[in-house]
C-alpha cells in the first residue's frame, strides 16, 4: 500500500471519481489517508463527506476477499485521469452517453444542437405506487449516463398520476410513498456511484393542480379524441373492463409535464412511445415546442415474467434480504436456448455499464473474464458459460448493490417512513371518510307564502314534473344553481329562464347564475379558449338587464363565471378524484346528445364539472334545460364519490330550430337576445309554422317557453282584423293549442303577434347592449372578422383546403325509394342526430340494391347548401368511394359502434367545419374532394391521414385505392 498524502487538486479528481463509482474493490484505507483528510475537512467539506462514506464502505468489506486486488493511491488517480473528466467531453461524445443502450431516441438531432450549446435537460418520471423493486436499476444506470454526460436530470414523483392510473395508490398513503420514492431513488443512485450534484426530486402536486397546468388539461382535452387518449395510453394505463375516465386524462398529463418541467428531453420505457408522440403531436397545438424522447427497451423480470410492484413472488424488493435474493434468484430461467432472459438482460442493461463505469470486468467464479456483454453472450449461447454461475455472479453483484440501499434504510426515521408508506394489512389505515358537503346557508324571509304556494312557484313551466326531494330542498335554505352555456350569442330562449329565476325568487331561493365559459370551451371548442370569458361577462350583463326588465329584483342573485372557481386547487383535485371513479360509459351515456361531439376528451370531464360546480357552488337545487337531464342524473348517481349529497334538479323547456330544414348558417335557427326588429321580423316570418300543426311549431314553442310564463296572469293576446274573426284574449296554452289545430287560428295571424310581443321583451336588453362599456364586451367577445387585405382579390379556391371544413358525419338510412322522376337516383331519408332526417339525393340506383340501403350506416357530407335535384331538395351527400374503369361505387361505411351524428375527422385535423361549403364554382367541391381516398387496407383517407370517428377508422367493401366523391 503506498503511503501518499493527497493534495487538493488529487482531492478534487478523486471527489469526481467517486461521484461515479460506489466504492473501489479491496482498496485499504491507511490511518494517514483519514488524517489528510481530516485536515481537509475546512476546505472542501463535500469532497471529505464523499470519502467518509466511501471509506466506511470499503471498511465494511475489508474481511472479504472481493477480488484479491489492492489498489494504491496513485492507482485510483491514474483510473480518475483516465476516466476523463466531464469539462472534456465533446458534444459528440455527450451525445453518444445519452443515446447508447437505447431501444429508440425520437429528435436526436434537437439533442445534439442543444448539447453543442448547454446541458440538456431531461425527465424520467414514476408514479408512486408500489414499492420500487431491482428493475428500477434499468433507468437508473440509464439516469447515470444522463449524469455522467453533464445533463441536468428531473425525476418527477408523479403522485396524481399514480392516483389516476386506477387509484393504484389511496389518497392517504400517497404522501408518504413519495417521500419513500425519493429516498430509495437516492440510495440506488449512491449504490451506483452517482453524483446527484445535478439532480433534483419534483413531486407532480407542485404544479399540476396549478391554474396554469389546468388552463392547459382543459384546453388539450377539447382537442384530443377519445380515440387518441386510448390510444396513447394503451401501453402504459392499467386496462380493465370497465375503464375510468382518469386513463384517458393520463397521457395528456405526461405529455404536460415536458412543458411545466421546463424540460429538452423526457426519458421512460419504450412501452410510452405512443404517449410521447402523442405529446409531439398535440403539444404544439397549444403553443409549446416538441420535445425530445429518450426510451429504453423493455427488459424482463429476473425471476422470468415482468417484474410488478403490485405482485410479491415476481419482483426483487430493494429492501430483500441477501437470502430471500438468493432463493428467489435461484429459481430464474438463465438458459443458453433463450439468451434473451431476465437474468442476461439484468447483466447487459444493470451490471454490464455499472462494471464500465469502474473500469472492471465481469469475474465468474469458474475464472472467466468478460469486458462486454457481447463477449458474455456469445460464449453463454455457445454453452461456454453455465447459467448456474451467471446466476450466482449476478446475486452477489445484486446482493453488493442492495447492501448500500440497506444500510442506509437502517435507521428509525427510514423504517418509520417504510411503514408509513407500505403498511402492513393490520396496520393499514381506515380510508378517510368523504366529508360530506353542506349547502350554503341562504336567509330569506317569506312573507304570505305557504310552503304548498312556494312548492307551486318553483314547479309551474317545468318541461318535466319535480323530484320528490323539492319539498326537502325548500324547507333548508333553498339555492338554485341555473347554469348556462356560452357556446354562441346569447338567443330569446333565455328569456323563458329568466321567467323560472322570476318564479325562483319569489318562492324564496337565493339563485347564483353561472356562465359556464370553460364547459363551453370544452363542449367541442364551440366557445374558443381566448373568447370564452369575454363571451361569460357579455352574457352576465345581459341576463342582468333582462331580469331587472323583468321585475326580479337582483339582491338574492349572484353571478358567476365557471373560469372564477373551476381552476381552483380543491376542484381540479375534485375533477381528478371524480375521473379515477367515474367510468367512461357513464360519461359518454350522460353526454350523448348534449354535448356537439361526445367523441372528445373533454366530452368526459363536461357531466363530471357539471355535477362539481353544485358542490362547490354550494347550492341545493340546480335548474337548466330539458336536454340537460341525463347530466342531472349523473350527478345523482356520482357527485357522493367526492363528498357532495345528490340535489334537486328542475329542468326547463327549450326552444326548438325555428326550422323544419337544414339552417344554412346557424343564425337562421334563432332568434338573438339582442336581435333588431326588422330581424326578427324577418326570422319569424320564415320560422315553421304550419296550420293546424301543434307537433312541431317553434312559433307555438316561443309562446309556451318565453312569452306566456313572462306574462304571468296577463292573457296573450292576437290582433286581428274584424273580418277574420277580431281580436282574441287566451289565458292559457293549452287553449291556444287547441284552437290551432282547429285551424281557428290562422299561422299568419299568430307570427304577427309573437313578433309584437318579442319586439317588447327584446326592447330593453338590447337597450342595455348599446352602451360604450357592452359595444367593448361585445365585441371582445364576438370580435369582428379581420379586414380583408387591400390587394387583387384571390382566385377562387386558392385559400387553402382542410379536412376538417368538411362537415361529415355518421348517418343512418331510415327511409329509401326510388326518385319519382329520375330512374339513377334514391331519394333517402339519413339520421345524422339531428331533431328530424335529412332528405338526401343519391344516384347509386346502379351499384347498391335498394334492400342493402335500408338501415344502412353511411357517412355523410353535411354542410353542402341544400340543392334541387331532378325537384328533390337535397340536403348533403352520401360519400363514396367512386372507380371509373370498371365503373363501381361503395358509400364508405363507419367504424363499428359508430352512432348517428358522430363526426368523421381526418387524423390530425379537428377544427370546425365551415358552416356550409363554398361551392360557387363548379369544380370547387371537385377540387375539395381532391385528396381524399382509399388505401390498400380498404381505409377511407385525406393524404394519407385516416379518416376515423370516436369508434374507429372509416372503410369501403373492397375498391383500394379508389377516389371518394
């Protein structure tokens, strides 16, 4: 043993060394080499509390016999300055560390530029669930190249996402489980010899339940489909039967984390391939730049199958003993047939680069030397080396590496903290319960009312009968929530809900109006992130004039924007909660039908913020409309998973389209709040209204829904001259009704009198629109369109086609005949989920046999303006794909499980379609069209992106490679 006091700069080299490398085998330490050191405790305190473990490490082994080999002082230097140290490296070689022993690197090139700059930045994350096991030795010896190369390395303790991967981890031991990931994350790198100088611990909690990060799950969950959220997380989320909405929100969360983690690179298996380029893919469409992804392969259990934190028997525990190691190693597969084994994979991806790091060698007990894994392996598949011993080298290497993470857990505060977070059964704490929430309590005195009479108030006008919990509801401070959306400009129909709140507060409730402007933006992006709040303050202000209007005095009202509380810590934590146990077919049943696209994400997080803002907002009873009742039913069912009691749900009626047709624009269906009177005369006079029908009559609905319960005991009245029968005074709806289908009112005589009657109750809410301060909210709101740029106009077609203008749904064929006068065409009535069928013009009399149309799914191009063919009106087009030689046409036929209304996108293209289609031009839908396509797989296609809904692709029978028309 050379006897050699060491200098500062031999300090500081050894300091690195050891940084990388958990001990140096057989090296005796000398009483001088403790007094150097000693000495040198003042000047470089980390080099000598580096050393102090080091040496009472080595002192541990010093009766072992672990290679015969001593190495001196000057030995260990000259291993340090041959090492190299981490200021010399190029960003090649940088590069190279990152990237070896990779199954796959996604943006290497983003890798390399950065690293010729700066450090890289990168993440590998875990969710906190399990105990940590020895297959975490495979990204962490990943972890100490990331190190060794200089980069700046976050591991993110994902403990919401280990909640939402099916509640793996209850609430109330996720604390502690993370403090326990941390610690023995720490203890495995220190067993391998890394530095954690340029590592640091973030817990997932930190920022995820921030506004921010939420601004941002709500807003990439209204682009994502349901489809991609499977999809992506197929690999990674726990797949069962009945599956949470939470696995859907899981890969979105992971793809987030890049961003708010300020991160180049993130690292993981590659069974997250799918969720890192779903994160490539979308985060950019929020504003954030691609990242790279780093993944390594997927290696096999020890004991043979995947090792699992949540199965005992197949997984090493960190904590085992040194025999239970043994035993459980010892009945592994390690045979020269299969050199893929857990066994060899452990050598190649844990020992292998550990061994390298400290310039040794593998060392069988039979004398065999080995320098690579390759070398390893071709003399193990040759059956020149047994797997008994590579079994036995491999639990003594093991053993080493798990004594260090055992010593160090060999303290009270670690054992406590073990305990905590991995109890024993007995020991294991009772759930918490669910705090029930209580109702904010409201103080109105009622004066002349009986319970009966306020019981009357609340239920007069209702589309349906009360619940029976109503009379409950009023006797405890009662407190309507009405909640309204913000998806388009404010229409009459809310006038009729503004006579409920009427009825509300004068049966005694407090009533808090909500304007639901994030709902509205997840309700398929139909109010845009950057209006959406704009568009709630817009409507506020009018609801606020046309209940003054009204007489409903404004003291017992409160009102809210969605975006003031839905942001908030506790109910996002809520939301998340709510999604771990709210099934995706709860959902998707409660939304069908409510919400414009029920194949979206965010479609599964509208009835659970639905049921959470009852909770929050502290009411008893939540009012909307009569769409809104399997919503309503959901929070029944759901709303106790998180501590909220079931309430009472009033539902309102709706204003039907004031048309039998297909709208050419939306506007055309509605009548605005605001709207000017020579509109709404014009509106009216096209609305639907014919004689002597009172099943369908949107002029009829805006008496019962607005007029008449604004009215109150004021009989509606229809002027008319002496000639066709004089004035008439009608007290209730009913008898208005009945006189109609008698024909005893003429349809003309009824439009001229609901127009007088609109033109009073718009009067003074658009009044209050024409002030300076609502002409500003308006038109933040709804800004006006950009001006055209001065210049020679464009030519036609030259602006830039996209799939997504393309209105195309899912459609079912009700009803089929031939076209009376064209012997080419069927004239089909198609369900596409509107109120009534689209009539539609097909010429496929030639290809596909009446019998095979009915009831058939088809898919349908639904924004094209109605047009007549051969004195049909048409409505749309059935696509097809359409070969000319020979001549054959196949309508495409939807993914299985697809339902009427379900819109078709090509992947990639979720926005808006265009409201009807500019076709002027005669080849304009010809040029449209250009694109779209079969394959060879018999997939409907737009440049090769798939066309698919919520259910999956879209296909033909059998023409490949075949135009659609």
């Amino acid at each position: 043993m050379t006897e050699k006091k060491w200098s500062k700069e031999d300090l500081k080299h050894l300091d690195s060394y050891l940084c990388e490398h958990s001990y140096i085998e057989g090296y005796q330490v000398t009483n001088s080499d403790v007094t150097v050191l000693t000495s040198l405790q003042g000047v470089n305190i980390s080099s000598f509390d580096h050393l102090r473990r080091w040496i009472n490490h080595i002192q541990s082994f010093e009766n072992e016999n672990l290679s015969g080999k001593f190495l001196s002082v000057d030995e260990i230097l000259s291993n340090v300055k041959r090492q190299g140290s981490q200021a010399n490296m190029t960003p090649e070689e940088r590069t190279q560390l990152v990237t070896r022993r990779l199954d796959e690197v996604i943006g290497e090139e983003r890798i390399r530029a950065i690293l010729k700059e700066r450090p890289l930045k990168i993440y590998w994350g875990t969710a906190t669930t399990g105990k940590p096991h020895v297959a975490y030795f495979v990204p962490m010896t990943k972890i100490a190249d990331f190190l060794k190369a200089g980069c700046e390395v976050t591991i993110l303790l994902a403990d919401l996402h280990a909640y939402l991967d099916n509640m793996k981890a209850p609430w109330e031991l996720i604390k502690f489980r993370t403090q326990y990931y941390e610690a023995v994350i720490k203890a495995m790198l220190r067993a391998i010899g890394v530095s954690l100088e340029k590592l640091h611990f973030v817990q997932g909690t930190s920022y995820q339940l921030g506004s921010k990060f939420t601004d941002d799950v709500y807003k990439l969950s209204a682009m994502v489909t349901e489809h991609d959220a499977k999809k992506a997380g197929a690999e990674v989320v726990k797949q069962i039967e009945a599956p949470s909405q939470s696995g859907l929100l899981y890969p979105g969360l992971q793809a987030l984390d890049e961003e708010y983690l300020g991160v180049d690179a993130q690292f993981g298996g590659v069974d997250q391939r799918k969720i890192f380029t779903y994160a490539e893919k979308y985060l950019p469409k929020i504003g954030y730049q691609k990242r790279s992804h780093l993944m390594n392969p997927m290696v096999p259990g020890l004991t043979g199958g995947k090792m699992s934190s949540s199965e005992a028997d197949s997984k090493i525990d960190l904590l085992d003993s040194a025999e239970a190691v043994e035993r459980k190693l010892g009945g592994a597969q390690c045979e020269s047939s299969n050199p893929d084994n857990g066994v060899m994979s452990f050598v190649n991806y844990v020992v292998f680069p550990i061994l390298e790091g400290q310039g040794h060698t593998l060392e069988l007990a039979t004398g065999q030397s080995f320098s690579s894994f390759e070398q390893l392996k071709e003399e193990f598949i040759a059956g020149k080396v047994e797997g008994e011993e590579l079994k036995k080298c491999v639990i003594k290497f093991l053993n080493k590496l798990l004594d260090h993470i055992r010593k160090e857990f060999d303290t009270p505060e670690l054992q406590e903290l073990t305990e905590k977070a991995y109890p024993s059964p007995s020991n294991m704490p009772a759930p918490v319960p669910t705090q029930m929430d209580e109702t904010r309590k409201v103080d109105l005195t009622m004066e002349g009312l009986s319970l009966d009479d306020r019981i009357n108030l609340m239920t007069q006008n209702l589309a349906q009968p009360p619940p029976a919990t109503l009379s409950t509801a009023m006797t405890t401070s009662p407190h309507v929530l009405w909640m309204v959306p913000v998806t388009g400009r404010p229409d009459v129909g809310l006038l009729g809900q503004v006579a409920k709140v009427r009825d509300f507060v004068a049966a005694g409730c407090k009533v808090t109006v909500l304007a639901s402007d994030v709902l509205s933006h997840l309700d398929a992006g139909q109010s845009p992130w950057e209006v959406a709040g704009h568009r709630a303050n817009f409507l506020l202000e009018l609801l606020k004039a046309a209940l003054t209007a009204n007489n409903v005095p404004l003291e017992n009202i409160s009102f809210v924007k969605g975006s003031d509380f839905q942001k908030n810590e506790a109910y996002v934590l809520d939301l998340y909660r709510m999604t771990a146990l709210v099934t995706c077919k709860d959902s998707t049943d409660a939304v069908t039908g409510v919400v414009k696209d029920p194949n979206l994400l965010s479609a599964h997080l509208y009835p659970d913020m639905l049921s959470l803002d009852e909770k929050h907002l502290q009411v008893n009873m939540a009012f909307g409309g009569a769409k809104l009742a399997p919503v309503f039913q959901f929070a029944e069912k759901h709303l106790p998973v998180v501590g909220g009691s079931p309430r009472t749900h009033l539902l309102g009626e709706e204003m039907p389209s004031l048309l039998n047709r297909a709208a050419l624009t939306p506007e055309e269906e509605y009548i605005e709040l605001i709207e000017q009177e020579s509109q709404i005369k014009k509106k009216i006079k096209s609305a639907f209204c014919e004689e002597g029908n009172t099943e369908f009559n949107p002029v009829l609905s805006l008496v019962k829904v607005i007029i008449m319960p604004l009215l109150g005991e004021e009989k509606f009245k229809i002027s008319r001259s002496a000639e066709n029968g004089g004035d008439l005074e009608i007290a209730s709806f009913e008898s208005l009704v009945e006189q109609f289908k008698n024909k005893g009112i003429h349809p003309g005589d009824l439009k001229n009198s609901v127009t007088e009657y609109l033109k009073r109750l718009i009067l003074p809410v658009r009044k209050s629109a024409e002030t300076p301060s609502m002409k500003k909210l308006q038109n933040q709101a709804f800004p006006p369109p950009p001006k055209k740029a001065k210049g020679p106009p464009k030519a036609a077609g030259s602006e830039e086609f996209v799939p997504s203008k393309f209105n195309m749904v899912v459609g079912k064929i009700v009803e089929v005949s031939q076209h009376p006068d064209a012997d080419a065409l069927y004239v089909e009535k198609i369900d596409i989920g509107e109120a009534e069928p689209r009539t539609i013009v097909s010429g496929l009399v030639r290809y596909v046999p009446i019998e095979e149309m009915r009831d058939r799914m088809v898919v349908v191009l639904a924004n094209l303006k109605p047009a007549s063919m051969r004195g049909v009106k048409s409505a749309g087009m059935v696509l097809c794909a359409s070969a000319s030689e020979p001549p054959a046409v196949e309508p495409l036929v939807p993914a299985p499980g697809s339902k009427p209304g379900d819109r078709v996108l090509a992947e990639g293209y979720s926005g808006e379609p265009d409201p009807v289609l500019n076709t002027k031009k005669s080849d304009a839908l010809a040029k449209m069209l250009e694109g779209f396509k079969t394959d060879a797989a018999l997939t409907a296609t737009w440049n090769g992106n798939v066309l698919s809904t919520g259910s999956g692709p879209v296909t033909v029978a059998s023409l490949k490679n075949t135009p659609i028309k």
